[in-house]
C-alpha cells in the first residue's frame, strides 16, 4: 500500500472527470499518510466539483493544518466562506 500510487490515481481520475472515485482515492491517500497534503487539497478540489462546497472547506482546512504555507488554499477557503455565509 503506497499512498502516493492512490494520490496519482486520484490525479488520472480527476482529469478524468471522475470525481467521485477521485476523491475516494484522494481519502485512501490520507489514510495511508495522514500527512499528504496534497491529497487533502485534491479532495477539495473534487468536493468542489460535486457540488458540495462543506466537505471542500472542511479537506482545504485540513490542508492548511498540515502546511500553512499554502496561500492559495487559505484564498480558497476564504472564498467559499465568504459565499457559505451570503446562503
């Protein structure tokens, strides 16, 4: 079990649009190292996509958590906040 084969396989199904599958194999990433911020943003990315911009926030934050350093994703949460709160 090697997470990054499940975070390249999520990649080919994101491009795929194959979102669902996408961000499931973004979530076995996870579960194998819990670490892998890259599959976090992935998720959210994928959430977004399907329309649920809740679990999208939630994936971006915990990106955020585990690197702080990425700007584009605090503009993003940022973003779906600032729209979560107009609803």
């Amino acid at each position: 079990w090697i997470a990054e084969g499940w975070n390249q396989r999520a990649i080919a199904h994101f491009a795929l649009e194959h979102f669902e599958d996408a961000a499931n194999d973004c979530h076995q990433t996870l579960e194998l190292n819990a670490y892998h911020f890259g599959a976090a943003v992935g998720m959210g990315h994928c959430y977004l996509e399907m329309d649920d911009p809740f679990a999208a926030l939630e994936c971006f934050r915990r990106a955020l958590n585990l690197n702080p350093d990425l700007e584009e994703v605090r503009v993003q949460v940022d973003y779906i906040q600032r729209q979560l709160e107009g609803k």
